[in-house]
C-alpha cells in the first residue's frame, strides 16, 4: 500500500537539502545565472552530503536511498535553482544508475564509484542535430578497430557535458533486418577525437552547462562499451523512465516556488482597498494553481514509490512527466499575472523560473511523445481486459 506521509528518514532528506539550498544556493542563484555559471562547489558540497549519489548502491560508495527521497530531494532543489536541480537530476538518473544496471565490476569501480560518492558528474549523449523524439534516427557510428570502438558523429543538447567524467553515449554499431542496432558507450570527455563544446544562447537554466559533442575518429576503449552490444536502445530507454520522474519532480518543485510567491504576493498587495488575494479571480487562479500541484506531486511519488519497488512504471513515469511539466508552465505563468507588472521584472525572481520551467516539456522526452506512450499503454491494457477496469 501507498504512504502518502514521507518517513521520518524522507523528511531528513527533505529538511537537509531545503536548508542547504536556502542557505547556500539562494543568496548567490540569481547571481550565477546572470553570468551563466555553474557553481561546481555547490555541487561537490552536494556531493559531500551524499545526495549526488543517494539512490545509488551503497556496495559503490552511494546513498543507497529510496527513489521517494531522491524525488523530494530534487523538488527542493528546484524550488530554490531548477539550473542546480538539473544537473543532479541527469547525472543521477541517467548518467549513473545505467552503469549500476548495466556495468561491469570494471565499470562500476571506474565510474560509479566516483559517481556514487559525489566526485563525478554523468551526462547522457542521446540526441542529435537530426535524431531526438524519433531515437532509431540516430546517425553517430561506432565500429571496431584493434581493442577500440571508433565513434563518429554529433550529439547535442548533452547536459553536463562540459563538466562531466562519464557520458552515456549512444552509437549505431549494425544492422539486422534492416534495423539499426544501437550500442550504449562509456565515453571520457578527455578521450582522443572526442570535441566538447558549450551550447550557449539558451533562453533559461543558464546555470546548467549544455554541450555539443562532436566525435571524431574518437577511439573508446573497448571495455567501455555498457552491456551488450545491439542493446543500447534497452540501456537508453530504461534510463529514460528515471529521467522522467526526476523531470517531473524537477517540475514540482517550480511549481511550488512560483505557488509560494504568488500567495505571499496576494496577501501583501493591496487594491481597491484590500489584499488582492481576497478578490475572487486571483482566488480562482491560486485554487487551481494549488490544485494542480499537490496532483504532480502525487503522480511523480506514485511513479517513484513503484520504482522503488522493482514495478514497471513507463506509464506512470510518463504522466507524472506530462502534467507535472505542463503544471509548473501554467503555475508559472499565473503566478506573474498575480504580481501584474512586477512579476515581468527579474528582480522578483519569477522571470528565471519562467525561462527556466519552458524546457521542462521538451526534454527527456517532450510532452507530444508522453502522450503517445501513456496512449499506447492505455490501449494495450485494455486489449488484454476488455472487461476489467480501465483505472486499474
């Protein structure tokens, strides 16, 4: 059965990480976004607390944490810096607990090691410049030469690239009936021919680093290839489902800061003779608001507690994504409609969440794709019970 009331241990997690971020990411978050930077010592004191690597094995050096608190630990990121809450969020989800899944013995004490107890950033190198909803599409290659895989080709959009030890690299390594198969890589930034570059110009989350990845005749150690090959697809998409819940709670907690802002905003301003938030369009607009939080946190703890016990939740992973990202855009925007002209000023702070929260839809899957998985999910089930409840 379900808890809807967080452990007492989920609630130390919670309580740690909020007062770290309001303590030592909120003074200086609206500084390293102006200038675009990462604070790379706010992440390795992340690290030093153990919540880098707090869902990881503890075998490897992790928290070996439930899914549940890493959810709320990343909620409390974002409410203070989405940007901050990103990096975590990728170089968990989907840069490390792959190679926990999937890796050798080797493997695992090269990267996850060092991932697992806060010393390493992963990234994950998916798209690219022509592939990104449509993943068969991928063009970058790999092929075999004298203890080496040879990769060529582009990725883009690679979170952490450019401050990452370890990037989950997907290649195309064959074909069997005419159906490209893809092989997943454990590439090192620093390996030869492989090019990082900084993708700047991005309209939010400027404090997290985007790169494109350009391999040229770069050469990967054999042994660095991440389960088998031909099965990457599997590798990708499995680190998708964690990817996405993180996304969602990544969107939650916007969500939540946007909410606290605009309430706090409708007690204090006064019109006509009274706080705004008496008049009943701005209480319409906080209900729904309110409303539609608390159900994104509920279907992205769903998603969570179901991963942490070893049950399927692709489907779940998608709807919690869905409306918890569409939430947070919607949240975001009522919430500068209440502050009227001072919501537009970046002084209030409503304006990086605005910018930070668009891309939320479109990454790790954009939200047309979630509707289409939740879709064919939906259809399969019911194909197998005809009969049976459609809400089971």
């Amino acid at each position: 059965m379900m808890e809807f009331e967080l452990t007492e241990e989920q609630r130390m997690i919670r309580d740690l990480v909020r007062d770290f971020a309001h303590q030592e990411i909120a003074p200086r978050v609206e500084e390293d976004d102006r200038r675009g930077r990462l604070p790379m010592e706010l992440v390795w004191k992340l690290g030093e607390l153990g919540i880098l690597g707090m869902v990881l094995p503890e075998e490897w050096g992790g928290g070996g944490s439930d899914y549940v608190s890493y959810v709320v630990a990343i909620e409390e990121l974002a409410r203070v810096s989405p940007a901050l809450a990103v990096t975590l969020s990728v170089s968990c989800s989907v840069g490390a607990l792959p190679i926990a899944r999937a890796g050798t013995e080797a493997q695992k004490e090269k990267f996850l090691r060092p991932l697992a107890e806060g010393r390493m950033l992963g990234a994950f190198a998916l798209t690219e410049p022509g592939a990104g909803s449509d993943v068969r599409a991928i063009s970058t290659t790999a092929r075999q030469e004298a203890g080496h895989y040879i990769l060529d080709g582009t990725k883009i959009w690679v979170t952490n690239g450019t401050e990452c030890g370890v990037m989950i690299t997907m290649a195309v390594t064959g074909r069997q009936n005419g159906r490209k198969e893809i092989s997943a890589f454990l590439v090192e930034p620093d390996s030869p021919g492989v090019n990082v570059r900084l993708m700047e110009g991005k309209l939010g989350l400027h404090s997290s680093s985007t790169a494109e990845v350009v391999f040229e005749e770069a050469r990967i150690p054999r042994e660095n290839l991440l389960g088998a090959e031909g099965k990457g697809l599997r590798v990708a998409l499995g680190a998708l489902e964690g990817g996405r819940v993180g996304i969602a709670a990544h969107a939650v907690g916007i969500a939540q800061a946007c909410l606290d802002r605009a309430v706090d905003y409708a007690r204090e301003r006064h019109a006509f003779g009274r706080a705004i938030g008496q008049f009943e369009a701005i209480q319409t607009k906080l209900g729904e608001m309110a409303a539609r939080v608390s159900a994104s946190r509920l279907l992205t703890r769903r998603a969570a507690w179901m991963m942490d016990r070893g049950l399927g939740c692709p489907k779940e992973a998608s709807m919690a994504k869905l409306y918890a990202t569409e939430t947070a855009n919607f949240v975001a925007a009522e919430a500068i409609q209440i502050h009227g002209g001072y919501g537009f000023m970046e002084e209030f702070g409503l304006a990086r969440f605005y910018r930070d929260v668009r891309v939320a839809t479109i990454f790790e899957g954009t939200n047309e794709i979630q509707r289409m998985l939740i879709a064919r999910s939906v259809l399969s089930s019911a194909a197998r019970s005809p009969t049976c409840s459609r809400g089971s």
